[in-house]
C-alpha cells in the first residue's frame, strides 16, 4: 500500500468515525484508524511534499513549527502520517477556497483553533449552553 493510498484510507475513516452516531461504532473506527497509522513508519519528506503540494523544505518548515508531527527519532526525518492526514484535509480545504500562498499560515491558525476547542473547560462551557445552564458574566469571570 502506498502512502497516497494509506492517508487517503485515514481520511475516510476519519470522516466515517466524525458521522457516527453510535460511540461505540465511532470509537471503534477510530481504533482501526490508529491500528492502521501504527503500522506504517512514517512517510518520506519527499512522500509528504508530493502528497501535500509543496516543497520538502516546506515540509521540514512545517514540522519544525508543529503543523505537522514528525516520527520520534526518525532520521533521516519521517512524517507522521496520522499528522499528514489531518493537514492533507486543511491544505486541500484552504485552497478550494482560494489563496494558495498563505497556506502554512491558515493551516497553522485552523489547528490552533481546533486545540483550543477540545480544552475541558471549552467542553464543559458548551455542555452548559447546550443545556440552557448560562451565567452572565461579570467582571471576576473574565478575569
């Protein structure tokens, strides 16, 4: 199996585990996902670059400020393909709408969002408005 063919399977099921309604279901994909990455040592700069649509000193770039995560140790460097997936899905959506040049910008911004609204404290903030238990905030909550 190729590395085009590995993340593209990662991404479907990705998509597949994000649709299911059923946790048990969803979580077991996501188990098989995980399996699946495990498997494969990481893939090539070279590999990623192509798959990605830039330059390997890109691709280096891009792991060097954490958008994309390298295989611990791995030398000469490898990319994680469970990070490759993921940015694979951003660079493909940033540029369907448009501007190519500032992909590494807006790929960085959109993760960093994402990181921030899986924190414990987002999560519970959601579960509150979702169920009507809203306080007004005043100015000891902001601080």
């Amino acid at each position: 199996m190729s590395v085009v063919e590995l993340i593209d399977d990662l991404i479907a099921l990705q998509r597949l585990a994000d649709r299911e309604a059923d946790t048990a279901s969803r979580q077991t994909l996501e188990v098989v996902r995980r399996h699946l990455a495990e498997r494969e040592g990481g893939a090539k700069v070279a590999e990623a670059a192509a798959l990605l649509g830039v330059s390997a000193p890109t691709v280096r770039s891009w792991v060097d400020v954490g958008v994309l995560s390298a295989v611990a140790g791995s030398r000469p460097l490898r990319v994680e393909v469970t990070s490759l997936a993921q940015v694979k899905q951003l660079v493909e959506e940033l540029r369907s709408h448009g501007d190519d040049r500032h992909v590494l910008a807006e790929v960085a911004r959109v993760l960093r969002d994402r990181a921030v609204l899986v924190g414990d404290d987002v999560t519970a903030a959601f579960e509150e408005a979702h169920s009507g238990r809203l306080r007004p905030l005043d100015e000891r909550a902001v601080d």
